[in-house]
C-alpha cells in the first residue's frame, strides 16, 4: 500500500549586504514565509528550510534570541499553523540559555514538537561559543496519506560523518533532512556523500541550501544552491540547480529498494539485508577519538 509525502524545500536566498542584522532577520523571514506559503499552495506536507535561515547574511555573533519562544519562534509558529502544515525550521539561538544551532519542528497546529541540535560544529562554530548537542533524535510526524512518518535531521557538517545518518536510520528514520549552508569551489565530493548517505541506509535525503536570485550571477564562494532530494538508490529526485526557491517532491515511502543479490533467491529488500548482515561486534574502534597516524 502507499505512502505518498509531498515535501516543500524552502531555498531562501542572500540578503541584500547593507541590511543591519535586525532588518537581515526579518528580511529572512519575510522570504521564508513566502517560500512556505508557495510550497504548501503545490501541496507541501512537511517544508524545511536552510540551515540558520533566519540569520544568514549577517554578520557571525553569538545568538541571543531565546528558542523556541521569543519573536523568531513564534514567527516560524504562526507559519506552521497559518498554513497548516509541518515546519523543520533551523535556527541558532538560545536553548535554555545555551547557544545552539538547532532545527525546531513546529507541527500543522503551530505547536513546537521538539528539536534537533547539531552535534558536529565546525571549527568556527566552537570558536563562536555554539555548543554541540549530543543526541539524534527521530521525530513521528503525522502526515494524511503516509500516516506516521518517521524523520531525522543532520545539519551542514554532520554529513560528513557516516555515523550520524546510519544511527538515524537505525532509529527508524525514513526520510533526512540535511538543512546547510554550504559554498564552495568544488562539489564532486559533496555531491558524492550525499548520495551515499542514501545509498548506504536506504532513506530518503533532502538537501536545503541557500541559493542564488534569479537575477543574480553565481560564483565559486557564494551560496552553492543544489537543494534537493536524492533517493534511497542515489538518484536524484528534484534539484533547483544554483538558485533559491522551492522545490518539490512526492515521495513513497512504502516504496523499498529491491535488489536481486547478496546471494539471496529471488528479491530482497537492500535495507533489510544490510542490517542482517551487519557486524557491530567488529565495529568499535570507529565509537574512540582518535586517527590512524603511522610512526615517522
């Protein structure tokens, strides 16, 4: 039986550079709740946006604004429940007085129904006082076609650890939202663990990005765009190429990747036999600190 989920991917662009960081957050927002607003009018159940969508383009200061109350909170709230619809909304802010990059989900009635707080921060981050968290969380959305949906989030720099999606996907995770700011001169390799973190836990991957205006040339060093859904096969499912925007996609999460292999007689589904054929016993040199660095 199906389970069909239509996605909204929110790419929200660059601000123009001579705001003040008051007027950069609520230039964020206003395009936000624009971009919210068009997805849902195409059918968007669940919409997410980029990574600290509300702050970015303004200069890099520790964040202030208290989560998920506060003005902020409230104004992604308002949305959800406006528009009735599911909200991954990633934001930096105080958590109990402690600064975080985190992502919120608001559910349809605008009700804040937990968060995500990314756990690998990059060098910068920890330089600024962000804090990583130490969880990974799945949330259970209800959704009116594909009943309980199970999601998890991995932020920006957490793709690059393998870990953070398999234990997502251990949880149950079905589907992945990778919120980002990312820019770069090169995306071979980007594109490539992307598509493995799919590949390798059967899951569904959605990419949220920052991009370009349509009016706007790209560069290497600007926001790289590419927001999008890959699916469990690696393939891509919808792009919206450099440019900011929405991007949609209809899923079916009922949908397994089937394969004739691994020596099994007739089909199997890959999901399942990767995780009989796991061998966490030999695993846990990968759990230290730690890198192989031979004697010079």
């Amino acid at each position: 039986m199906a389970r069909p989920l239509t996605v909204g991917l929110c790419s929200t662009p660059t601000p123009p550079a001579a705001l003040s960081p008051l007027e950069t957050r609520d230039w964020n927002l206003a395009e936000g709740q624009r971009l919210v607003a068009e997805a849902t009018g195409l059918g968007a159940e669940i919409v997410c946006l980029p990574e600290t969508f509300s702050t970015f383009g303004s200069a890099r200061s520790l964040p202030v604004e208290d989560l998920p109350g506060g003005e902020t909170g409230e104004r992604c709230a308002a949305l959800a429940r406006r528009h009735a619809v599911h909200v991954v909304a990633p934001l930096a802010g105080l958590f109990d007085g402690v600064p975080r990059n985190a992502a919120l989900w608001f559910d349809r009635k605008g009700d804040y129904r937990g968060a995500y707080f990314k756990v690998h921060l990059t060098t910068p981050e920890l330089e600024l006082g962000l804090v990583p968290g130490d969880e990974w969380p799945v949330f259970e959305i209800e959704c009116a076609r594909a009943g309980t949906v199970r999601v998890g989030v991995f932020t920006c720099f957490d793709v690059n650890f393998p870990e953070a999606a398999r234990l997502l996907a251990m949880r149950g995770a079905e589907i992945l939202f990778h919120p980002t700011v990312y820019s770069m001169y090169g995306e071979a390799g980007w594109e490539a663990v992307l598509r493995a973190r799919a590949i390798d836990n059967c899951v569904y991957v959605c990419t949220v990005n920052h991009g370009v205006r349509e009016d706007e040339p790209w560069m290497p060093g600007m926001a790289l765009g590419r927001t999008g859904v890959v699916g469990p096969d690696g393939l891509t499912l919808a792009e919206g190429g450099r440019y900011a925007g929405v991007v949609m996609a209809t899923i079916d999460l009922a949908r397994r990747r089937k394969v004739r292999a691994f020596g099994v007689g007739g089909d199997a589904d890959f999901r399942d036999e990767l995780w009989r054929h796991r061998r966490p016993e030999t695993y846990t040199e990968i759990a230290t600190r730690g890198v192989y660095a031979p004697e010079s």
